[in-house]
C-alpha cells in the first residue's frame, strides 16, 4: 500500500523532472510566459496540462453562449488542451455539451474531450452517447466516463448483464471512444469497487483541502490509482467556492453553507497539485476567472509536508461545506 508520504514523493519526483527537461531547453533561461506544465495522464498516452477546463459554471447556464462559447475558445488559445463535460451539465437541454460542441466542429484537433453517462444501463448510455455526438459535433471521444457513482448498488447495477459497462466496452470495440473512465465524489469505496471489477484508464475523484476530514478520497482511493497507473483527475478543488475566504455566502446556501472559507485559490489549487494527481478540472464562470487559475497552474510550485498539514488544519471549521458532495449518512 502506497503511503501518504511516498504518494507526497511521487509528485514531487515527477515536478523535479519535468523542471529537469525544461532547464535543458533552448532559451529556457529566458524571461518569457512560462507554458502550462504538462503530466501524463496515466497510461493513456496524453501529456495533459495541469489546469483543464471543466464543463460546468458558465458552460452549463441556459442562454449563455456569448459567456460560454468565448472562455472554451480562450482556454484553447492558452494551451488548455483537456475538456470535461457530461451528459448532465446544464439540465435536459445539455447545455454544456452544446456550447463545447460550437467550438469542437472547428478545433476538434486542440483537445482531448471527455463527457460522461449518467445511466447505468447498457441501452441508456448508448443513447446518451449518441446525443453526446451530435451536441459535441463529433465522431468520436477521447474519453467516455461513468458519471458519479455514489453507492454499491450502482457498481452493481453497471456489471449486472446490460449494464452500464457493456456499452463503454462496445463504444471502445467500435472505435467511438478511445478511453474509459468512472467517476465519483461521495464516498471513496464506491469507486474503489469500480476500480477493482474493471481496469479502468482513468479516474475523476473529488480533492481539496478538508479531505482528509471526512471520507478521505487521498488517503483510500488515490493510492490504488497511483498503483495502477491510472488517470488522476482532480475536481472540487475550491467546492464551488464554498472552501475559499473571499467566497461569501448567501441566504440558504443550498449547500448548506454558512460562512467564508479559509484559504485561498492560490493555496486550494496547489494543495491539490501537489498530490500526485495528472491535472484539476475547473469550472469557470469568467474569462478573468479562467485567466487566473491559468496563472496559478503555470507558476505552481509543490507544497512541502508542513505546508499541506497546516492548509488542512485551515480547511478543518468549514470541512463539512467544502466536502458537502460527500455522503454524510450512513
């Protein structure tokens, strides 16, 4: 079993590396706009860069395509070269897999695009599959992901005959998917059943700050992935906000959320990157948000074991807001 410490080691033998290569590359001493730095997504194959843009925020609000359709073009354009959605995003209308879909029929080629099922039957997912084409305005997926899967009944109902799995199984068969993937963010044995009935390329868990307070995804699911050289993406870094300090709450947060976080973007984002995960998804809900998490990505440097001790004691007195999407019912 992988030890917190050696998963700490893991990340940061790799960023040593990857500082390594660059210092060997012609004009690396000069002062230009350092790029996003890269890391292998797995076994995959892809070098994706560490910030990716996820599917959610501005790209699932209904009538926002003067918002959405100008941040996708502007995450490609600074070197964002891996995008998420899901079946799910942005209601019955599927919102941000339309907006993606506006940019993906002219520079298909710029990313690796990833969407999700959120039905656990065979039949389902490949209708789901077949809007995703015609929304994302394309014949084929770099990545096709079961979509949140909160309990064991579900791990269940996708291997029972006609389940869920036989359709990721035959969409890749067909060539219309190049990878598959499950993910998850209530309870980090769900996903590890998943993991261990089917070998999966990829795994999308939910990381931040408090994790280790309740239900811990880096203490009991990360390792297993590290050990099989899976995908590693990170989501929730900033729990829709609710983890951070200049984050105000409203009446009736319907999240339950009662006061300001306590850290910062800066300090939720490298937390996370310094865990040996491939990169972090997150939705933005502005060109200027999307600009900034870009500039944080590009001058990460990895957080020492002091350091991510003392942000998650920071993260401890608003823990169960920033981990509300786990599941805190027996």
């Amino acid at each position: 079993m992988i030890r917190r410490r050696d998963l700490l080691k893991i990340g940061a033998a790799a960023l040593a590396g990857l500082a390594a290569r660059r210092a060997a590359l012609p004009g690396a001493g000069l002062p230009l706009e350092p790029d996003l730095p890269t890391r292998p997504l797995g076994r995959t194959g892809h070098a994706v860069k560490i910030f990716s843009l996820g599917g959610q925020a501005a790209l699932e609000h209904p009538d926002n395509q003067d918002v959405a359709v100008p941040l996708i073009e502007r995450a490609l354009d600074l070197g964002v070269n891996y995008i998420d959605t899901s079946a799910r995003y942005g209601g019955p209308a599927r919102w941000s897999e339309h907006y993606l879909g506006l940019v993906m029929k002219r520079r298909r080629a710029e990313a690796f695009l990833a969407t999700k099922t959120h039905d656990r039957t065979r039949d389902g997912s490949l209708r789901l599959l077949d809007k995703s084409f015609e929304l994302l305005q394309t014949d084929h997926l770099d990545l096709w992901q079961l979509h949140n899967l909160q309990r064991m009944d579900e791990v269940d109902q996708i291997f029972v005959r006609g389940g869920a799995i036989e359709a990721l199984i035959q969409a890749r068969e067909q060539k219309l998917v190049r990878f598959l993937g499950v993910t998850g963010h209530a309870d980090p044995d769900v996903l590890i059943a998943a993991i261990q009935r089917f070998p999966f390329d990829t795994v999308l868990l939910a990381l931040n700050a408090a994790d280790r307070h309740h239900l811990s995804f880096a203490d009991r699911l990360l390792p297993l992935a590290v050990e099989r050289r899976m995908g590693i993406i990170g989501m929730k870094i900033p729990a829709r906000g609710r983890i951070l300090s200049s984050w105000t709450p409203g009446p009736n947060d319907k999240y339950g959320a009662t006061t300001s976080g306590t850290i910062s973007m800066p300090e939720a984002m490298r937390y996370v990157l310094t865990l040996p995960v491939s990169t972090v998804i997150i939705g933005c809900d502005s060109i200027a948000q999307l600009e900034e998490n870009i500039a944080i990505a590009r001058g990460f440097t990895p957080l020492a074991g002091s350091e991510m001790a003392v942000l998650e004691e920071c993260a401890r007195p608003v823990h169960r807001q920033a981990l509300f999407f786990r599941r805190w019912e027996a």
